[in-house]
C-alpha cells in the first residue's frame, strides 16, 4: 500500500538528502511561522515519501522540543516505516498523543502510524473517536478512507471519505490515488482514470498500479514485469503488496519457488499479510501437500479476520477444498 507521493528518480531522491545533509543542525526562522528550517525540509521529505532521511531531522525536533506533539507524531509516523521499529512507534506516537491532550489532529497522526505497523481496525476506531471534531478535514478523511481500504471489503465507506477529501481539496493527489486504488479493488469502476489524473507518472505506484491492471487481465507476465519495476524505495507496507502480487503473478505463471520466495519476502515486511499467506498455501497445494495447504489458508483467515469477506478471497478458487 503506498502512503504518500515518491520521487520519480534516484538522481532526484539524492539531490534532496544532499540539500537535508547542507541544513542539517542549522535553526532558523522559516517567514513567519517560527518553524525551523529542520522542519521545513523534514516535511518536504515526508511528502515524498522519504521517511528514513526524515527520520534523523525529526528525532533533533523532538528532542530539542519535548514538549511538541507534533515533532513526536512526525517522528513516529516515520519510525512507522522500519519493522523492526514497530513498537517504538506506537510508544512515540502515544507520547505525542499525550503531550497533545489528545488533539484530534495529533490523534490522525496516531492512527497513521497504527495503520502502518499493521492495526487498521485499531486506526479506523480513532479516526471514527474524532470525527465529530474533524468531519470536514482533508486529512481525517484522506486517513479514515485509506485505514478502511486496509480493512478487507470496505472499499464502499472509504471511496466515501476519499470523495469527501477531494470536495474540500480537489487538488489532494492520494485521494484520487487511493480512490483509484479502491475502484479496482472493488470492480466498481477504472481505477486507472483516478490514477492517470493523480498525476503520479514515474511514481513507483504507477508501476504497482499497472501490474494489478495487467493481472486483472490475465496478462500474467506484464504483470511480473510491472511488479519488478516497482520495488524500489518504498516503505515496508507498500513493498509487502507489490511483493505479494510478485508472487501471484509468479504463481500463476506456475514459477512456484519464486512464488514462494516472493510470498515469504512479503510476510517478512508485514507478518500479518493474508494474501501471501493464502498464497503460500497454494503453493504447498500445486505441489502436492495438503495439509500445509489446509494449514496457510486457516492462518490467513485467522490472522486477518475479514480476509474471507474480501473480492481477492471469493475471487480465488479453492485447489484444494477443505472438509
């Protein structure tokens, strides 16, 4: 899943952490705001989706001013990105809730960060918490329709939240991105026009964005190909479904060990994954074993407990049935 806006290259991703490196340790007043130049080029970062550089600026703010909610949230949404952070950023986003006073806006930032390491049921009941607080928020709502795209066959609610994001800001790039994103999902419509006017070409997400495309069209190998170009420089969600759909594509084209490869990458990245879960089990079941067959295909359900309510699970046809 792709949170935020990507570079289009590595040349330009590179300009940008040389320009960090040049102001990095420099405070200055930024117009008339009062912010610091750290924060300035941190939120810049974040907007592209480089949530590792942002990450150092953001730890300097937070801790030369403890007493500001939203260096800490920023802080944990980019901590957010790294698995092996998960918890740290649950501590430091519940920090900043409490330094906040529980502000609606830093609890946003909160649920983002809960959504991130894998808790979007957990997201979706504070964002609904604040929502008499924050109903004609772009954010609140940009955020509340993407924790419910996380939430298997909620895609009617959340294409709801991304067209009211895209009423109070029509210009808002991953409101249109995910809406497109939850229109193919749900074969309610072309997603492909949503993504063609999020104007996100050279996005690694356009890549994703295709590979879907092409796989809903049987054109397994485009789909490989497409999977392959989009791998580079994303968080760890956005790059355990672009290597879970790897290994659908591998496995349709009956590549079963690249499947497998690609399936156990994805669940590294996020443990909860259903998708590569059931995955792996028809892996298991073209090659013959039942019972780790039987074995996955229970994981997934349990561990993700709307995961047989969704269009990817009815739309997948036993190999093996289960008594």
């Amino acid at each position: 899943m792709f949170p935020l806006q990507r570079l289009a290259s590595r040349s330009v991703r590179t300009n940008t952490v040389i320009s960090v490196r040049s102001l990095n340790g420099v405070r200055t007043q930024h117009h008339s705001r009062g912010y610091s130049t750290q924060n300035v080029v941190a939120s810049e970062l974040v907007s592209k989706g480089l949530y590792k550089e942002a990450l150092p600026l953001y730890t300097v703010l937070a801790q030369q001013n403890p007493g500001n909610a939203e260096y800490l949230a920023n802080k944990a949404i980019c901590l957010a990105g790294h698995p092996d952070s998960a918890a740290e950023a649950e501590a430091v986003a519940a920090k900043a809730v409490s330094v906040s006073g529980s502000d609606p806006k830093i609890l946003v930032k909160q649920a983002h960060v809960l959504r991130e390491v894998g808790k979007a049921e957990l997201a979706v009941k504070i964002l609904d918490g604040v929502s008499r607080f924050l109903g004609n928020d772009v954010d609140w709502n940009f955020e509340l329709g993407k924790s419910l795209n996380f939430n298997w066959a909620r895609y009617g609610p959340a294409i709801m939240h991304f067209d009211k994001a895209l009423e109070l800001n029509p210009h808002h790039v991953d409101s249109m991105y995910w809406r497109g994103m939850a229109l193919h999902w749900s074969g309610r419509g072309d997603g492909f026009a949503w993504l063609t006017d999020a104007n996100i070409a050279g996005d690694a997400r356009e890549s994703f964005f295709k590979g879907l495309k092409s796989f809903r069209e049987g054109n397994y190998q485009a789909a490989l190909e497409h999977f392959e170009n989009s791998t580079v420089g994303l968080r760890p969600h956005d790059d355990s479904d672009v290597w879970s759909w790897r290994g659908e594509a591998h496995l349709a084209l009956g590549n079963l060990d690249k499947a497998l490869d690609s399936f156990n990458m994805a669940l590294s990245l996020n443990a909860k994954d259903a998708l590569s879960m059931h995955g792996i089990g028809e892996v298991y079941a073209k090659k013959g074993d039942k019972k780790s067959y039987e074995e996955w295909l229970t994981k997934a359900i349990t561990t993700d407990r709307l995961y047989h309510k969704s269009d990817y699970f009815r739309q997948k046809v036993p190999i093996v049935p289960i008594a």
